[in-house]
C-alpha cells in the first residue's frame, strides 16, 4: 500500500480552521485563506464543477437549531459531509444528525445514535460521526480522531483506485482499513506514524 497520492479531502472545525489532507496523511495544514475559494478552483481543476464544503459559515447549522461539529468536501470526486449536533443533543445519549452530498448534488441525512456503530461495519457518516463524538467527548484529539478517519477514508479510495464512485452508504470493516495503514507504516519504517495509528486502533477496538 502506497501512501501517498490519496487525493485531497478539506474539512473544518467549529474553531474555523481549514485543513487539508493530501500525499503525507501524518500532516495537517492548516490554511488561512478562503476555503470555499480554495475548494472550487480544485473542483475545477480536476473537471469538477460542484465542490461545496457545506456547514462551512460560522454558526451555520444544516438544521434549525443544529450546531456544526465539523465539515468536510472532497474535491476531487465532489462529495460533500456534515456533521451537526441537533438542537436537543444528550451527552449521555449522544446522537448526531448527519448530511451527505453526492456528485450530483443529491442529499442523504441520517440521525447517527454513536453507541450503536460498529467501526467494523458501518458507512462513513456513522464513522465520522462516531470519530466527531471521541472528539467531542474528550478522548482524543482532532487528529486522533476525526483527520485520522477522513485519511482512513482517503487511502481506501486510492487503493480501490475508484474515489469517483465511493458509496457513503457502503458498509466497510474500518477497523480492518486501520491495520493496514499501520502494517504499511511499520514497514515503511515510520515507527512515529505506527503508533500514532495504533492510538486511533485503540479507540475503535
């Protein structure tokens, strides 16, 4: 497995920052122009007309009442993902509203109860729901866990070499997609990497 080359996924945090993950998944950039600019002349580039990180704005919810936890475009296949905290959130019964856009622009929401996903079957709205909520709920970092899942993501598109169709309803074993990368890491000799992977193994295990 070859990690570099995995495309380029942008997302934001309720802090606003813009990060970008491209070739060298161990990184994270942050990025002070505009994203939205930024993402666009991407999508263009790779003849990609629609790129629109939604849930972007700040304050902005994708629902009335919704709070955005983090957001997420990848410009290279035009997909799009949103992840809000509802209006009557419980910590204690934790469940995040979901939306996704497709190529096309079409639409999918989903309500994500985070104590039902299994990492080793789920889509990637209940994985980067679920990553968001160990975010959110102190046991691990941004790139611990919401940045470790979206270049999860992006290394399963490049080793399928087929990101313009990825199906954000497919069910895939992520715990499986993990080991992998560290297997590679190890190999590669980033021992610094391995263990960074095996604490975001820990997490989903």
């Amino acid at each position: 497995m070859s990690l570099n080359g995995i495309g380029t996924t942008r997302y934001t945090t309720p802090e606003r920052e813009t990060r970008k993950v491209s070739g060298d998944m161990g990184k994270a950039e942050v990025s002070g122009a505009s994203f939205a600019k930024q993402a666009a002349e991407a999508a263009q580039a790779k003849g990609n007309a629609a790129a629109t990180l939604h849930g972007a704005e700040a304050g902005a919810g994708e629902g009335l009442g919704d709070s955005v936890v983090s957001s997420w475009t990848d410009v290279v296949n035009g997909t799009s993902i949103v992840v809000c905290k509802p209006q009557d959130f419980d910590a204690d019964n934790p469940v995040y509203r979901v939306k996704t856009w497709d190529h096309a622009g079409n639409v999918t929401e989903q309500m994500v109860d985070v104590s039902k996903v299994d990492p080793r079957n789920c889509d990637t709205a209940q994985m980067y729901a679920y990553t968001c909520h160990l975010k959110e709920s102190g046991k691990g970092s941004f790139e611990d866990t919401v940045l470790k899942a979206a270049v999860a993501k992006s290394v399963e598109n490049a080793e399928r070499r087929n990101a313009g169709s990825w199906d954000f309803a497919q069910k895939r074993d992520w715990v499986e997609i993990v080991k992998d990368i560290m297997q590679s890491e190890y190999r590669y000799g980033d021992l610094k990497g391995y263990m960074e992977w095996k604490k975001f193994l820990d997490l989903l295990e």
